[in-house]
C-alpha cells in the first residue's frame, strides 16, 4: 500500500526567502504530482514527473523526482506572497493509476 | 471550456436524509474519481471509475455509493448521511489511456456537505 508523506505540513516564509517541500512514498510509484489548493478552492495540477531525476520549473517553483530514494521535493525560490496556498503531492498505486495524496503543506509568505 | 463539474457546491442537511452529489465531466475522460478532504487528513479516495459500469473503493467507502452509468457522470449517493460524513468533496477526471497515460486529475470546485 503506497503511503505519502509531505514535510513540513505548515510553512511560513518570509517573502526573498527560499525553502523545499518534501515528498517522501513508501513503495514504487512511476509518476508523482504536485498540486496546489488556494483557499476555498480546488485543486490546481502544477508538475507531473515522470522518471528518476526529472526537473521541471514553473516560475518561482522547480519540482525534482528520485524514485530510488522515493522522495520529490518542491523547491521555492524568492518567495512572493502569491505563493500562499497548499500544495499537495501525490504518487500513483496500482496498475490502474490511484493517485493517492500526502497530507498537504499549508505554506504562507509573509511580507 | 473543459471542465468538472459538481453540485451542489454547498448543502446542509440532516442525519439520515439521503443526498446525491452529482459530477459531471466534458473531456470524454475514462477515469474518474471522489475525495473528501479533512483538516489535517488531506485528500482521502472514495470510490473510483475507471470506465462505465467500473467502480472501486477508496480508502474511505464506507458510507458511500456511486454509479457509473453514463461515461460523463459519476454520483456520488450518501444513502443515510450522518454528521462524521462533514467535509468538503471534490470529483476528479482524468484521461486513461496508453497515449495519456500520465494525464493530471483535472478537479471539480468542491462540495462543502455539513450533516447535522
């Protein structure tokens, strides 16, 4: 059974200011995604990596895949406070592609 | 527009009162798929859809039924509603094929169902 463990859940940042989301699973996942969930909204597709060292970047945000230490992480660079939300990362269990969803990381930028 | 679409976005309703929230895709997606989301807890599966009259159960089933009649709509039915199903819902859609294998979820905007 795939777990998914995103660290830390809460994150405040100032604002010029980088930092990493973590995204550790338990078993073998061919793909992970990256989510964000601004308030009282849905839920917004940002990366999907698809191999061991993928990179992708999108602005302010790069996304990195090592599938041999089952871990991603979601590098921010120069925080700015439209950054503020939730992202969530996802591995897929299953030969029929369940994505299953960590727990979230509640990020705020502050000025 | 390409879109997922759910309703109610909101509904209160009481214990026992049998609801149906209703999904709806236009991407002609195979799979498609219910969350609830809980403070603290994250993105918890329901049921799934990978095609027509396909469906299995989540994490979290108990509770819940859906139905996949048309390849569009997937309801999800709480036959007797009771207060620990609060929580907002999200209906989700992706294509799975070999060409789209890797396709992201595309969300609905949510449902917030308080049972009281």
């Amino acid at each position: 059974e795939l777990k998914v463990e995103q660290n830390p859940l809460f994150l405040s940042m100032q604002e010029g200011k980088n930092y990493t989301i973590y995204c550790n699973y338990s078993t073998t996942s061919d793909r992970l995604y990256w989510y964000r969930q601004d308030p009282g909204k849905s839920l917004e597709s940002l990366f999907v990596l698809l191999s061991n060292g993928a990179v992708k970047q999108e602005g302010r945000l790069m996304a990195s895949l090592d599938t041999k230490a089952r871990l991603s992480t979601l590098h921010i660079t120069a925080a700015v406070h439209d950054l503020s939300a939730t992202y969530f990362c996802a591995g897929v269990m299953g030969s029929q592609g369940n994505l299953i969803f960590g727990k979230g990381t509640k990020l705020s930028v502050k000025p | 527009e390409a879109q997922v679409t759910q309703n109610p976005r909101y509904l209160i309703t009481v214990t026992g009162k049998k609801l149906t929230v209703t999904c709806s895709q236009n991407m002609n997606h195979e799979y498609m798929s219910w969350y609830r989301q809980d403070p603290g807890l994250g993105l918890r599966q329901i049921y799934y859809s990978m095609n027509v009259e396909v469906t299995d159960k989540g994490d979290v089933p108990e509770g819940y039924k859906v139905s996949r009649k048309e390849k569009r709509n997937f309801p999800l039915i709480l036959e007797s509603p009771s207060p620990n199903q609060t929580s907002l819902y999200f209906c989700a859609s992706s294509l799975v094929t070999s060409r789209d294998r890797y396709s992201p979820l595309h969300f609905g905007n949510g449902t917030r169902l308080t049972v009281t």
